[in-house]
C-alpha cells in the first residue's frame, strides 16, 4: 500500500510515456546510462568513455548497481525514467520494514514508508538520480545492521549485501549516513559484541562493493577531487538556518509545482538553485516526530541524537565547520555539499514521525503533546496570508530583499502571495490533524483511526507539496534532431565538436522570452541540436573542452577561466590543440580560423537556427609525429604532426614521415596500424589517464605522454600498436570482492550456535 502511494507523484507521466528529465537527468546520467547499457549489449564493460573530453574515464562505472544491469534489456528512456522513479517506491517499502522492526503496526509503518518516501527531500533526490538509488536501500541498511548486531550468522550476510548493494550506486555519502545510523541503533552497551558484528557486517559490505568503490576512487585521482577541495567549495550548498524553514513551507523558494517558471530563491544559491530543491516534510510530521520525542524517549534517543549531529553537519559554515575543515589535510577533502547530510536528518524524522502515529494511536498523553503542537505551528502557518495587513512594514521589507532584484514588484508581490498561501495550506492541514487528535481526545474516535487519519493528512499534505517536484516530459526532446544529424553527417572531416553554450546565448534568451511560462521544451531541444555534453555521446559525436560537471575532469582538458565563444580569437588555438573540427551554435559564429558552413532551421527550435562552423586545420586524431621533442610542451604549445613533446621520449627526432591505419576502435580498446621512416612518436590525441596499457607488436611497451595525450614509440616501418584501458583498482577491488564473498559463504553455510535461550526452548 505505501510502495503504491509513493509512486503516485510519478503515475500520469509514466502512463503517457513520458520522462523524469528535471536538472542531471537529462544532461549527466541520461547520456552516461545510455552508454553503458549500448556496451553491455554488445558485451563490452565501458569504462572509457572517448566522447567528452578528449577521452577520459566514464562518469561512473558501467555496471556496478545491479538494477542499472536492466538498462541492457531495452536501452530506452522511457525504461530507464521507469526504473528511476521506482525508487521511490521501494524507500516506502524498504522503511515500512524497518518501522516493523521497531514493534510499529502495518499501518503504522506504511505511515512511516509514506513520510520517508513522499518528503521533499528523497523526492528531490530523484533528478539527481544515484542519490535516490541510495535513499532506497538506506532504510534495509539500517535495519540488516540491526540484525546483524543480535547474532545471527546469516543476519550479519544480509546486512552485507545490503551495505553492498547501497554502496554500489556511488551515492557514497548517503550511504555512510546509513552505516552510521545503522551502528547507532545496533549497539547494545550490554553486549559489546554487537558493535563488533554490525561493524564486521559493513566492513564485508564494503569489500563486496570494492571494484565500483576503488575503480571511483581512482576516476576522482585524475580530477580537480584528487588535489582535494578548497574549503570554501566543500562548504558550499551549507544548509543556511533561514532554509529550515522549508521543512515546514514548502514553496519557499519557489511554487514545486512550476519549478521551471516560478522559482525565486536564485538569490540564495550557486547556479540559482539548491543541490536538493525541497526540505519539505510539513507540520504535521514535524509535530508527529516532536510528539515522539517527548513521549517515548526510551526509543527516540539515540534516532534524536544522530539526527542533530548531522542537522550541525549539513548546516556547514553556518555552524562553524570551516576552521574543522582548515585543520583537515586537503587530499581529504573529496567530498562537498553540506547538504546532503540533510538526508540522515529527514530518514529519522520520518522515522521519528512513525513513532508519533503510533503513540497517539494508544496514549491519550501523546494525544494531547500532538494536539498542542499541531495546533501551534498550524495555526502559525494558517495565519500567514494577514501578514502583510498586521506588519506591512515588515512584509514590504521581506518582499523587496527576499526575492531576486531583477524581478518587478508586481510578480514579487504574486510570487509573496504564493508563498504565504502555500504555508496556509499547509497549516489548515495540521490543523485539521490536531482536531482528529482533539475527536480523539474526547472519545469521539478510536485511537487507532484517528492515528491513520493522521497519517492519511500527512501524507496528503506531502503529496500535495511535493507532487510537481519532478517534472516529466515527451523523451523526444532530448535526442538530436534528424536535421542537425544529417549536417553533421554531411561533413568532411568531422573529429570532435564544440559547443557554444546554449545559455551562453542572446538568441537563446530572445526565443525563450517569448515561451515564458513553457520554455523548458525549448531548452532541452537546443542543449541537443547543439550537442551540448552530455548530449552528444547518444548522438556519437566526439567533443572537447566542454564544461566540467562533475569535477571529475582532469584540469588539462578544461579551458582556462574566461576562454570561450565571446572570444573565438583566444578559442580557436584551443581547439585546434583538442582535435576539435566543427563548432556549434545558436548565434552566428564569426571569427578567424572558423569558416560558416552550414545554417540548420530545426522547426522545434524556431526561431533559433543551429549554425555550424568548421575550425581551419585541426590537430588529427592520430598521426606519426615529423618532429619529436624529449621533454614537456612549452606553455601555450600544441602537439601536432610538424613537431610534438613526448615526454619520456627516447631521443629528440626531425624529419620523420609515416601514416597511421585503424584496424579496431572501441572505447576501451584501440589497435592502429603504423608506417614509419625511422623510429618516432605515433600520437592518439585521446586523453592519458592511469590505466592505459599499450603493445607493440605483441610487445607491452610504455605509455608517453605527449601533453595530456598519449603516445607510443614506434620503430622504422610497419608495426601494429594495441591500446586497452583497464581503471586502476578494478583487479585489488575484484580481489576484496572475491574474499568478502568467500567470507560470507562461509559464515552463512556455517552453523549457527544455539543462545542459551533457544537451547532451553528446545
């Protein structure tokens, strides 16, 4: 029942064939899952990805989250935006279980699954897509190590796999706060053994997921992450106090219905919005979980206790996590975002609000703790439409600080009025909830019923806030146009692509000022027909110097800061250096070394054009170097087939000719064919990255590095070089696995030794 209601925000979309899309969805994980799934088909394992970039690893690994697996089995959106959302409702059901744990009735605990489920901060989870992945297996985490803590052999296996298989989805950070929360309720001070076996239960966890782990551990060593983050950048997206607010309005910071067209908290957050849109979990659950806390403290300690630590950690800079930060080493610092520790925080709330359900389902004491809270916080938010007519000074000085400058006084007014009618729904609703509590105070309804009805207003309420937080569109949008497609395929010499940034243009925000209220069709189309990255692996388009979203890139494929289209004359070398033959954009592209070549009218674009410009003499993508320099690149230099820096090189050479010949190219795999006049250096302008294995004629030889491009040194004549990726860590976390797996087999199939209790039942 609450697996069924969780899935209701996502049922009408699904039902017409539309996709989740809203945010990385459509330009990061779409693309990437694609990818995978295309190798996996055709029973590769792609761990290169040669599309972004000038070649660097893949964004994640390809198949390391079994449920991704069944991309393989129809490489569609439409399946993959299906599997996505139910997560959703597999967090309702995997939290109903751990609420039965805790001695909750069955509809109780589907209370419990509901509030977990249905709260804005999982549903947000949900276009950040391995966040929700995560957010589903937290709750059997928590409670596989609960179980494993008791004893039981095969309790503390299942605990491990469900370790495993959380960790698998790369969504790290939640999963540790699971782990934590799942140690801090497993510990029993009495037996200081269950410590031991809810740590060894995620120890074998953790080992079973080394290969996703470690081959990601090694990914991040190439990027900005391996240098570790400033500190500013780590606590960035800190959660401000102010933003709390949220958990009890939901629109805030925006109508989540319309979050395309009618978000206004751009103010307070980098690229305009939050890393997780809503906190929302509304009064009634607030005032569910305070009423646990005062009434079954027995219970709710420890659940109150990890929630407030991690409240001050996603809090950030705002509760003095700085100067913590400063004292820490900076390779340390891989991870960022305060805010998603706001994820332990919202599990035990909803957990906490469960043990609310129940409590004033049997004790008329939390009865009327419930009724007095209710009544106070929604009577508070009620009220909120009279504000302006009782502190108009007040409300004029919220109105013009609160909401971006640039925006006319009369749709900050509308988007005020929004927002205070938003928190009075949201009131009303508690207060209706309170007068259950009240019927039920008098006698007037059973406890049970009037704990369900409760439950059944929370719930309503988190549907009603939360029901518009993941927009869905027609799947068409998101692919290449037919049109831009067969220009491209039209055109001598295509190597790589770059592309001027859609957002990055005037003609983008005239044709956008004309679709107000439904411009997100337009931009998903023009981020397509222009290829901008991620877009361009679905189409097979090779692309360089696009814009890093996951600092994960390495430093040397980026532009340097304030290179782009609004000076081709600085850009053009760029390219040149990158491979890069053709530039796409949606203004017209003039400039030196750039020749127009082809002005695309895409009809769902209109009135944009897609104009196409090839860059003069591009670096090939594979050539026999003339001339060869036995040390790094000057600043500013670019390798190419007149005179390459091989560093490694064994000696400096002039006046070499040859040719290069493909024979095989996958993505983690290259084999070439090589002629040359004397020994040189053959170039594959793709990135070098740890992990990249080359032979010779059958002969491993080393990998050079020519900049941040690979090279081989080849003898006089015809050889055949074979290049083959395998990512650092993949062999020692294979290993780890193997060995956990052993491990748990033994501990599983080994019998288990009878507790004095169960020798004396039998």
């Amino acid at each position: 029942m609450a697996a069924a209601a969780a899935f209701l925000p996502f049922a009408r979309g699904v039902a017409a064939g539309h996709v989740l899309y809203f945010r990385d969805l459509a330009i990061l994980f779409y693309p990437y899952r694609r990818y995978a799934a295309e190798g996996l088909r055709m029973g590769q394992l792609r761990y290169w990805d040669p599309f972004l970039h000038e070649g660097v690893p893949l964004l994640y690994p390809p198949a390391a989250y079994p449920v991704d697996l069944l991309h393989a089995l129809w490489p569609d959106l439409r399946w993959f935006s299906l599997l996505l959302a139910l997560h959703v409702p597999l967090a309702a059901a995997a939290l109903v279980l751990l609420a039965r744990r805790f001695g909750l009735s069955p509809i109780v605990a589907a209370a419990g699954g509901l509030f977990y489920a249905l709260g804005g901060f999982v549903l947000s989870s949900v276009n950040l897509y391995l966040h929700v992945q995560a957010a589903a297996w937290a709750p059997l985490v928590i409670l596989g190590l609960r179980a494993a803590a008791r004893g039981r052999r095969r309790a503390l296996a299942g605990a491990a796999v469900a370790v495993a298989v959380m960790l698998s989805t790369i969504g790290v950070e939640f999963s540790l706060q699971a782990i934590l929360i799942g140690l801090v309720l497993a510990v029993r001070p009495r037996r200081p053994r269950s410590a031991a076996r809810a740590l060894l239960a995620s120890a074998l966890g953790m080992a079973l997921a080394a290969p996703a782990v470690l081959v990601m551990r090694g990914t991040m060593a190439g990027g900005e992450r391996a240098q570790g983050f400033p500190v500013d950048v780590v606590l960035n997206q800190s959660i401000h106090p102010f933003t709390l607010v949220q958990v009890l309005v939901a629109n805030l910071y925006g109508d989540l219905a319309r979050i395309p067209d009618r978000w206004w908290g751009s103010n307070f957050f980098d690229r305009g919005f939050p890393y997780f849109l809503s906190l929302y979990l509304g009064p009634t659950v607030v005032a569910l979980a305070a009423t646990a806390l005062c009434v079954d403290r027995q219970r709710t300690r420890r659940v109150a206790a990890v929630a407030l630590v991690l409240l001050i950690v996603s809090l950030g800079r705002w509760a003095g996590l700085g100067a913590l930060l400063e004292m820490v080493p900076a390779s340390w610092r891989m991870f960022r975002y305060p805010t998603k520790a706001f994820f332990g925080v919202h599990l035990c709330l909803a957990l906490l609000a469960a043990l609310g359900v129940q409590a004033i389902s049997r004790r008329a004491m939390a009865r009327r703790m419930f009724v007095a809270i209710a009544l106070l916080l929604g009577a508070t938010l009620a009220l909120a439409p009279i504000l302006p007519r009782v502190a108009p000074a007040a409300a004029a000085w919220f109105v013009g600080h609160f909401f971006p400058p640039a925006v006319p006084t009369a749709t900050r007014l509308e988007d005020f009025a929004l927002l205070l009618g938003d928190a009075s729904r949201g009131g009303l609703l508690a207060l209706a909830a309170a007068l259950v509590g009240g019927l039920a105070l008098l006698g007037r309804l059973h406890g049970r019923l009037a704990g369900a009805l409760v439950a059944a207003i929370a719930a309503g309420d988190l549907l009603r806030a939360g029901a518009g937080l993941n927009p869905m569109t027609d799947p068409s949008v998101l692919r290449t146009s037919p049109e831009v497609m067969a220009t491209l395929r039209g055109q001598r010499g295509l190597q790589r692509v770059f592309t001027c940034h859609p957002e990055a243009s005037r003609a983008y925000w005239r044709a956008r000022g004309l679709r107000p209220q439904s411009h997100e069709a337009l931009t998903l189309a023009a981020w397509a027909d222009t290829l901008t990255p991620d877009l361009n692996r679905p189409a097979h388009v090779p692309s360089a110097l696009g814009e890093d979203l996951t600092s994960l890139v390495p430093l040397g494929r980026l532009l340097p800061s304030g290179a782009g289209c609004g000076d081709f004359e600085r850009l053009v070398p760029w390219l040149r250096g990158a491979g890069v033959s053709h530039v796409l954009s949606l203004d017209p592209i003039v400039g030196a070394g750039l020749q127009p070549v082809a002005d695309v009218a895409v009809p769902r674009l209109s009135p944009l054009h897609v104009f196409v410009a090839a860059v003069s003499e591009p670096v090939p993508l594979r050539f026999v170097a003339a001339s060869v320099r036995a040390e790094s690149p000057p600043a500013g230099a670019v390798t190419a087939p007149e005179r390459a820096w091989v560093e490694g090189a064994p000696e400096d050479v002039d006046g070499a000719r040859g040719s290069v010949r493909s024979l095989r190219e996958e993505p983690d795999h290259v084999e070439l064919e090589v002629q040359a006049n004397r020994p040189t250096a053959l170039i594959v302008l793709d990135g070098t990255f740890p992990g990249w294995r080359a032979s010779l004629d059958g002969r491993a030889v080393p990998i050079l590095r020519a900049g941040h491009h690979r090279a081989v040194w080849v003898p006089a004549g015809t050889s055949r070089v074979r290049m083959d990726y395998r990512p650092r860590g993949l062999r020692a976390g294979l290993a780890l696995s193997v060995l956990a797996a052993l491990g748990l087999g033994l501990l599983s199939a080994s019998r288990e030794a009878k507790t004095p209790r169960q020798k004396s039942g039998s």
